[in-house]
C-alpha cells in the first residue's frame, strides 16, 4: 500500500471484490477539483509538531519501492461537528525507483464535505531543507479508484508534481483535510496504524477530542500506552514509536487475520448505538409510488404463499435493478428512496436491500436491513462499535417463523423457495432497527449445505491401445450451483472450455476434447450440472518387451483440493475455504477381466479429513471415491507444517496404477526378430556340437587316490552344482529378455534414424545373445558331466569359468561405448573381479582336492567304466603327471579331430584294466 493515501484504514486492501459495495469507513480521502478546492496556510496551532529521527534504521531488503518513510504523523481534532485530520510524511528516496516514487504525490478527499489545505512541501538534501510549495504543480485529478466495482464515489485526487529530485533526497509534505461526513451526524470514529508492511522510522499519532463528551479508545495486537492530557475542555490522546519493523502478513491468510497494531476510537457506546444511527436512513418515509405498487401487485396476484412471494420479490430486484453505486457525500451510507431505485434500474447493496424491504413491506412480509462484514465475519466482535465495522448491507426476511438471510446483490437467484436459494453466512450481522441491542448470530445451515460432486468416467472397455473416453460430470448445489450458473452468463462457453482442458492437461498431457461442454440447469433443486467429453491417448505403456501393460491413473480434480501451501514456514496463519467439502468419484472401465482388492484409506488433521476407498462393482470396473472435508477456516501458523505433512500424506495415497499381461505376438515375419534369433540358433547349433564332442573327450584321471579318500557330489562339489544350475536359469531368462526385443523394438536400436541408435547395439545384443545360449548349453553338458563322474569334469569346469570371464571382458569392451543412460534392455551383467578370483580358485580346487580325484574317475564308454585300482605311488605320480600336462592338448584336439561314436579301446579302459 501506498502511505501517501493511507489514513484511517487497516494495511490491507481496502475495497474487496466480493463486498465492498458500500465505503463506510471513516474519513475517507478524496480528490480535488481545480485551484480553488484548495488553500496554502501555515501549520494549524492546534498541532503538535513531531521531529524527524535523527539516525533511523532499515534494513535495504526491508525497503519497498526504493522509498524509506523516516516519518509519518496523523492527528485528529473532532470537536463538536468540526473534524480536522493533519498528516504530514517525510520520505526517503533510496535509489531511482524511490525517486519515480516520491516526486509525484498524490493526496486524496471528497469535495462534497472535505476542503483541502497544504501546509508545507519542503526538499531536504545534505541536510539542508528546501520548501517547494511556492512553485509546485497541483493539478486536480477524478479518479474513481472503485470504478471497478462499480461504485462512484466523485472522490478526486491532488497530484503534486515536484522537479529536481535526486537519490538521497527527502520529501517532507504535510496537509489538512477539515470536515466529515454528514451521514454521520457529528460522531467520530476510526483507526490509527501503529505498524506497516514498511519500515518506519518514526510513527506519531494523536488524537483531541471534546472532554465533555468521551468516547472510548481501543489499542489492539500493541502494548503501547496512550500519552493522556486534558486542556481547555478538550481530550488528548498521544502515541509514538521509533524504529518499527515491517510487518508482513502472507496473502493467504484469511480475511479476518489482521496482526497490525492500532488503536480504535469511536463516539458509539454500543452496538444499539450504531442499530440506532442507522435505523432512520432505512426508514421509509413515504407511501411506495405507482410503479412500485404495480410490481408488488404483480406478484401478489401471481403468487399467494408469503415464501413465493418473497422469492419473486427477490427474484425481481436480482435480475431488474443492475449493480451501480453512486456514493458521493451522505450517500456513500445513507440508501436512496425505492421509487428512485426502481425508476432508476440501478443501486448499490444499500439501495437494493432498501428497495427489496419497501416491496416485501407491501406484500405484508416482515424484512429488515442488516449491517454486515464480508471479510471479516465473527471478528467483528473484537471491533469497536461504529459504522465503518460494516462493509456490506442485505436483508433479514421472516417468514412462517423462520429468519432467512437475503443478498439482492447476488446474481438472480433461480428457484421455487426460500429454502432452496443459497443464503450466506457471514457470522454476526447488526439488524438496523431500534430495537437492536447486540450483534446477531447468522448461524445459516445453508450456506454449508453449499457444496459439489465430481463423477468421472474413464471408459477403457475399447482397450486402452484405443482413445479412452473420459467424461466429467460436476454437480454443484447452493451457492456453488449459483456461481456456476453465473459464470455460464458471463463467459463464453468455450473459454470455460479451454481454461477446462488445460487444467485436466496437467495430469493427462495426451488429452483432447471429444465433444464440447454441456450443461444442465436444475431450478427446482437449485443444482447446476456441467458436463466435459474428453478423449485420452497414450494411457498405457508396454514393459518387459510388451510382455506387461502399465497404466497409471491420475485424479486431477482431488489432487486441485489437496495442493500444498506456497509457504509452510510463515508468521501469519494458513486460511482455508470452509465450510467445504469435495467429493469426486472416479469410475474406470476395464477392457478385459481383472482381479481387482478393495482398499481404503484415511488420513485425519484438525483442519480436515480425507477418506478414499478402491472398490470393484464386478470384474470390469473399479470405483475409486474420494471425500474431502474442511473442518475449520484456518490452520495456526505453527501448525502448518503439520497441515502440509498431512496433504502431503493424502496426496501420496492418490497413487493407483494397473498391470496385466500383454497381448501374445503373432509369430509373423513383420514381428520376429530375425538377427536376433539367428545369432540364437547358429550359437546354439555351434555349442550342440561343441557339447556332444567334449562330452565324448575321455581324459586320464587326473591322479588315484589311495582307497578310503572321501568321495562323492558332497562338500565343497554342492557349491559348483549349485552354479551350474543357477547358471542353466539365469542363461535362460538373459535369453528370454534378449529375445523379447522384437522387430519394432531393434530398429529402435539400430536403426540409425531412431533417436536411441548407437552404432554398438547391434555387436552387443548378438554376442549377448550368442553367449547367453551357449553359456546354458554347456551349463548342461556340465550338469551331466558331474552326474556322471566323468574325468573330464576337472578339466572342463575351470575351463568353463576361465571362458565366462573371457567373455564378461569382451562384453565389457563391447558396452563401454554406450551411453549411460541408452534406451537400451540392460548392461553387463558380469563382474570381472569376481569371475577372476572364482576362476582361480575353483580351478587350484579341482586341481588339487581329493574328493575331485576319488570321485571323478568314470571313463567314456559304453558302461562309463571307473577306476577303482589304487597303483603304487610311483605308478599314481606318473599318472598325475601325463594327466596334467597333457590335459589342455588333448582338449583342444578333442575339439579339432572327429571320434568314432565309441572310441577305441584304449580309450574305454584305463591303467586298472
């Protein structure tokens, strides 16, 4: 806000879209018309006045603007009918943008009631004060600063444009505004901050009233005591502070939270007072006139039921007198007389509810206006007295006994009854009547009855390879039903559309609209329907090579209600939307059968309850509910963390997803992975052949124990049994996904074109290929060889484990290339460090244990013959030595040089034959 308009009011924005039809606050500034409308005189006597600081603080990330105010003072003399407001501000220009800000001033009053005088206009630079009233520009501007809100209040502005303004420089500007409102009669009220959102560096106030007729003063959210005197008849009050802080309040705390020291004053003794002031300005001084008799007339002879005619009558003054306000002097509180409403077709709040309590009074309906508060509801009890703790005016209405709470100024209301229009509930209102003694409570159960439902249908029964239909449905009753029927008079249908989908688009980026926005209006139920046609591509994604379907869901409309506050870390508390309550219901049609578990959640905080619950209606369709109800208006600010850990919480349990299998391939030439599977088969056939020789290959022992050496697949040959098996299963899954990479998914690698393609795809996925498949070949022939106890297993296990590491390095050079992060199916699956030190330890193992000599002794042949001679020690050396050095030679040529299918008969016995 800017200090050079700010009096009287709180630091927040003063008029609100949502009601400030009526400007009821005290002292309100205006603008002036020509050179006339003001008046150059020395500093009144009645002024105290306040010194500069010599040495004020700020910090420079406290400053706003580029500005410092090093001063404001505000004093009020209200003595008798005369009201005289003083302000004088002094202000620093830090940088260029505090220049721009101080050398135009703006100084605001209404002309219908206030006269502007200025006092003093002085530049001090390097210490030094230099007045620039004498030749400063005035010019006086109409502004009308509520023209948005269609309010014309003939307020004007006088803008003083100054020359020569440099960096450091301070504006030091004081004025007077004498006169007050007549509406008011002579009585005063108001308010004096003690604390902005800027740094001050010093803030005076005081205030002179008449002694013999106190008024009470109120400080609030301050310690700070009043400087009391009494002269001459007259009052005093008195207050300052040096060095204050900025005070910052979050935008999103609720309306009613207001921190800022004040102090409050007011000439009303009580709440009667203010009833009793403003009684008269809604009395109705004469008998209605023609025009408006007949529009009474008319409804009385189209509706009998006092609560159908109270409808019509509402009905009449929503939808045939516009909303305009013109509020210059008096009127800015005081309604105009029905009859000029109605001739007019236009009025404010006030003017509204006056014309609606005339036409209700006709029709013999018992109505009275009501002063209330829309921002700040049930805090308005912590307020003084006074007129300007109202900003709004409607109606109170009885009928059959009941009290109905009426707002003319709300869009036509459709309906058949009282009951069924939306009423709201602003806490406490002050019924004008002289009668009143206290503020009422509202307390109206339908404003909470107000509220929407969500049904979403994601209609996959096509297949989710297919545009999924999904279609919303909203339903909204009471007031909610009522701004969605506004908002479908006033905006185009297909911005409401777009605005729409790209809400929906957040969560669903492959949405587009199938049909446009339908919408259905429910009078008698007061209920607005609104329904949206979309179409989702690309709900679900294959993985495992298509072996698997993957579709996650998203719940837009519940993850909107649970969004996390932009700052959980604040001084101000958090404010919420209450009463509230959101319910969305998400039905998903399944294209084929599933399985599906009923599940429920629920997550509880003192500000709110969220429920879920995951239920199937049969084996096609599952329902996911989800229910949201606000619990209170605010969270406290040392209790937002918590508030968010909880959203947080019930955000998390949105997470749904589905998996089912994929469609089985046709085994066709546009699907079959050709180089795949022929790097499969020719490695197999090689490996078959390879295999059926070295399981032919008869090898010496490689030495015979001495009989009672422990024998047999036990000890430490169950570890090697155990690897082989595991090595036949994992060849075979590694096979299994290599082979799963069909047509589409390897151009996708090799194809240059493709944005995945690396010129090393191809080599690794067909030695991968080649090598998974004879690695579970001879994983086989090993199996077989151990079962068997043949005397080549010794030999041809370290080999084996010697052949894995050599092709994990190959692999390992064939992978480096690839990018970290390929699109591709999976990386080395070897570790060289441990095949290395298995490779030596297995093979020193089957080299030297014993249990692998007396137990690996059966030849090759027809019997598998073992040996079972024990030879002498010289006989058993011998033996061991040709074993061992000829064991790699003989390999090799086993593998080189066809055999007869039985050997020859060496080769069937050995040294105990």
């Amino acid at each position: 806000m800017s200090f050079m308009t700010e009096g009287w009011s709180g630091p927040r924005a003063f008029a609100r879209a949502a009601g400030w039809c009526m400007a009821i606050a005290a002292g309100l500034a205006g603008h002036g018309a020509a050179a006339a409308e003001y008046t150059v005189a020395a500093t009144p006597g009645w002024v105290r006045p306040a010194t500069l600081p010599q040495q004020p603080r700020h910090r420079d990330d406290q400053i706003v603007n580029g500005t410092f105010h090093v001063l404001i003072d505000t004093q009020v003399r209200a003595l008798g009918a005369d009201r005289v407001q003083y302000r004088r501000y002094a202000i620093e220009a830090l940088n260029a943008a505090g220049v721009e800000s101080i050398a135009n001033i703006e100084i605001g009053f209404d002309p219908s009631y206030q006269s502007l005088t200025l006092h003093s206009l002085d530049v001090i630079r390097d210490g030094h004060a230099t007045s620039r009233l004498a030749d400063a520009q005035v010019r006086m501007l109409q502004r009308e600063s509520a023209l948005e809100y269609r309010i014309y209040d003939g307020r004007k502005t006088a803008n003083i444009f100054l020359e020569d303004v440099r960096v450091g420089d301070t504006i030091d500007y004081s004025y007077s505004l004498r006169g007050s409102n007549p509406v008011f009669a002579g009585r005063t009220f108001g308010t004096v901050l003690l604390q902005y959102n800027e740094p001050v560096g010093r803030i005076h106030a005081r205030l002179v009233v008449d002694g013999a007729h106190p008024l009470a003063v109120h400080p609030r959210n301050t310690a700070l005591v009043a400087t009391e005197r009494e002269a001459a008849g007259a009052r005093e009050y008195e207050w300052s502070v040096d060095d204050v802080e900025p005070l910052l309040v979050e935008n999103d705390a609720p309306d009613w939270y207001d921190p800022y020291p004040l102090v409050q004053w007011s000439a009303f003794d009580g709440w009667a007072a203010v009833a009793t002031w403003a009684a008269p300005l809604y009395a109705q001084a004469q008998a209605p006139g023609a025009s408006l008799r007949a529009e009474v007339e008319r409804i009385a002879a189209a509706q009998s039921a006092p609560a159908a005619r109270a409808m019509a009558a509402l009905q009449f003054v929503q939808g045939e007198i516009r909303y305009l306000g013109v509020e210059i002097g008096a009127s800015s509180h005081a309604p105009n007389p029905p009859d000029l409403v109605l001739k007019r077709r236009f009025g404010d709040c006030k003017d509204k509810t006056g014309l609606l309590v005339a036409m209700l009074h006709a029709l013999h309906i018992e109505a009275t206006p009501a002063l209330v508060n829309t921002s700040i509801g049930r805090a308005i009890e912590d307020r003084l007295p006074g007129p300007d703790a109202f900003n709004h005016v409607i109606a109170r209405v009885r009928v059959d006994g009941k009290d109905y709470w009426l707002d003319p100024t709300r869009p036509r209301q459709e309906g058949t009854g009282l009951d069924q229009v939306f009423q709201p509930d602003f806490g406490r209102a002050l019924v004008v009547d002289a009668a009143t003694t206290a503020l009422v409570a509202m307390d109206n159960p339908s404003a909470r009855a107000s509220l929407s439902k969500t049904h979403v249908v994601l209609d996959a029964r096509e297949g989710f390879d297919k545009a999924v239909a999904y279609t919303v449905t909203t339903t909204s009753r009471g007031g909610r039903a009522e701004v969605a029927r506004d908002r479908l008079r006033t905006r185009p249908r297909d911005d409401m559309q777009k605005d729409a989908l790209n809400f929906y688009a957040r969560s669903w980026p492959h949405i587009g609209v199938a049909a446009p926005m339908e919408s259905h209006n429910d009078v008698a139920e007061n209920a607005m329907t609104l329904v949206e046609h979309y179409t989702l591509s690309d709900l679900a994604s294959d993985i495992d090579g298509g072996r698997r379907i993957h579709a996650e869901f998203a719940f837009p409309d519940t993850e909107d209600v649970l969004a996390e506050p932009a700052a959980t870390v604040r001084h101000a508390p958090l404010g919420r939307a209450y009463p509230f309550e959101a319910t969305t219901t998400t039905e998903i049609l399944l294209p084929m059968k599933a399985s599906i578990k009923a599940e429920s959640s629920r997550v509880d905080d003192p500000a709110f309850t969220f429920e879920r619950s995951i239920a199937a209606t049969d084996d096609r369709s599952i329902v996911v509910t989800d229910r949201y109800v606000a619990l209170a208006d605010h969270v406290d600010a040392t209790d937002v963390a918590r508030f968010a850990t909880h959203l947080r919480k019930a955000r998390n349990s949105l997470d749904y997803s589905l998996e089912w299998p994929g469609k089985v391939r046709s085994l066709s030439l546009a699907s079959i992975n050709t180089p795949a599977w022929l790097s499969m088969l020719l490695a197999l056939a090689l490996s078959i052949v390879a295999s059926r020789r070295l399981y032919r290959w008869d090898p010496m022992p490689l030495a015979i124990e001495r009989r009672g050496a422990p024998s047999g697949l036990s000890g430490w040959l169950v570890l090697p049994n155990i690897g082989l098996f595991s090595g036949v299963v994992i060849g075979a899954y590694s096979l299994w996904l290599l082979l799963g990479l069909d047509a589409d998914a390897w151009r996708h690698l090799t194809d240059p074109a493709s944005a995945a393609y690396h010129a090393m795809w191809k080599p690794v996925l067909l030695f991968e290929i080649a090598d998974a498949t004879a690695r579970g070949v001879l994983s086989v022939l090993l199996i077989v060889l151990m079962f068997k106890r043949r005397t080549s297993l010794p030999r041809l296990l370290p080999a084996f484990l010697w052949l894995q590491l050599l092709t994990g390095v190959v692999d390992s050079i064939l992978y480096a290339p690839l990018p970290v992060d390929a699109d591709g199916p999976h990386g080395p699956d070897t570790s060289i460090a441990r095949l290395f030190f298995a490779s030596l330890i297995w093979t020193a193992y089957f080299m030297q244990s014993a249990r692998v000599r007396a137990t690996f002794v059966r030849r090759y042949g027809k019997a598998d013959v073992a040996v079972d001679a024990t030879p002498s020690a010289a006989a058993a050396d011998a033996t061991d030595a040709d074993g061992n050095g000829s064991a790699l030679a003989e390999l090799a040529s086993t593998l080189a040089t066809p055999r007869s299918e039985h050997g020859s008969d060496s080769e069937r016995t050995g040294p105990a034959a």
